[in-house]
C-alpha cells in the first residue's frame, strides 16, 4: 500500500502466542530491515492488546525484512521467521528502471 505523500507502508497481522501456565504477555517487539545480515534492526513496539500494527514511512520499491517477538513478563520469545515484504513503487514511478528500454511490444521488464 502506498500512501499519498509517496512513502509506503506495512500493515502486520498476527494471532498471539500460545503462553505457558506461568506467562504473562506484555506486548510485542517488531523489528525490520532492509537488510538482514546487519545487526542493527529498526524496532517498534506494541502494546499486548493489539494484534495489527501498521508500519509507515518506508521508502517505496524497496525490500524489506520484518521478524517479531512477543515481550513476556519475564522474557521474550523466539523470533519469528523472517518475512520479506517489497513495497510498492512510488506514485507515477510504475516501475520503471532509469534506462529501461521496452520490449517488442512496448513493455519494461
């Protein structure tokens, strides 16, 4: 999705953990990258009642690499498996790359 001043935005949905007799769900980390073999992670946190965050402002065309977790009251759990999510290009951009030639029948590639 894209929104109207040409950045584009996530929306994540979850179910919450399945918690363990003496666990207590405090809320949730959300971390995402554009690059996931950096340490560095952009982190958002959410509060426990929620299970839908929208994650605005990111830059359009561009791949993006998001994992969560859920904060507990005494820990944290594992991280999610890593999703890859490639924003939409931005208004007017359709696309195409700088230099792009179309095909035979007027295509980019």
């Amino acid at each position: 999705m894209s929104s109207d001043d040409d950045t584009s935005l996530v929306i994540l949905n979850w179910q919450p953990p399945k918690l363990n007799r003496n666990e207590e769900l405090r809320g949730y980390l959300i971390y995402y990258t554009t690059n996931p073999q950096r340490k560095e992670w952009v982190e958002e946190v959410v509060s426990d009642d929620v299970l839908t965050h929208q994650v605005s402002n990111l830059t359009p065309d561009t791949q993006y690499y998001f994992k969560m977790s859920a904060r507990l009251n005494k820990s944290f759990s594992p991280h999610t498996d890593i999703e890859a999510v490639l924003t939409p290009p931005a208004k007017g951009h359709h696309g195409i790359l700088p230099g792009g030639k179309p095909d035979s029948r007027g295509r980019f590639a």
